[in-house]
C-alpha cells in the first residue's frame, strides 16, 4: 500500500542524515518537531513512530499506563522511528529535560 497524501507531506519535511533523520518542519521552544496531522497538533516524533509502527497503546493495551515515545539517539528533532522506544510516560516526560 502506498503512502497517503499526508503522509508524504510529512516524510517531506524529514532531513535524512546517516544517523538521524531530523525534522525541518515547525519546532517547539523546547526542540521538538511540531506537525498538525489527523486535525491535530502533535509531536513530530510521535508521529513518525506511529506511521513505522501503528497507534502507540493506551489503557488496557499499555498496562493502564499512559506511553511516551523517546528519541534514544537523544536528538529531540529526530524522527527516525529505530530511534525510539515507547517508555511510560512519567519516564519520558522525566527524561525529556
């Protein structure tokens, strides 16, 4: 299956190097990407684990606990999903700095 529309807009807007793909679209004040996808403002990176790996588990599916997504190579403008893990999100928003 192809790439939707939106999704190719979204890919455009990564800058592939050999170790990190880095976003170039809208940044946070705190170094985050920022993209407005499915109607709504998100994190570049949440999305990008989401397209790679399908819809981050909430509640039952994620042991009752809410999950974050974080950059292991510890670029916060990275996008490249084997960048990343899925930690619990009190971990990931202790990290996050």
């Amino acid at each position: 299956m192809g790439m939707t529309r939106q999704e190719k807009r979204f890919w455009a807007k990564v800058m592939r190097t050999k170790t990190c793909w880095l976003w170039a679209g809208a940044m946070h004040a705190n170094g985050y990407g920022g993209v407005r996808f499915n109607g709504k403002l998100q994190k570049a990176h949440r999305v990008a684990w989401e397209l790679r790996n399908g819809p981050i588990p909430s509640g039952i599916a994620a042991g009752f606990m809410r999950l974050g997504v974080v950059q292991k190579c510890g670029v916060r403008s990275c996008v490249r999903p084997e960048h990343m893990d899925l930690v619990p999100q009190y971990w990931s928003e202790a990290t996050a700095g």
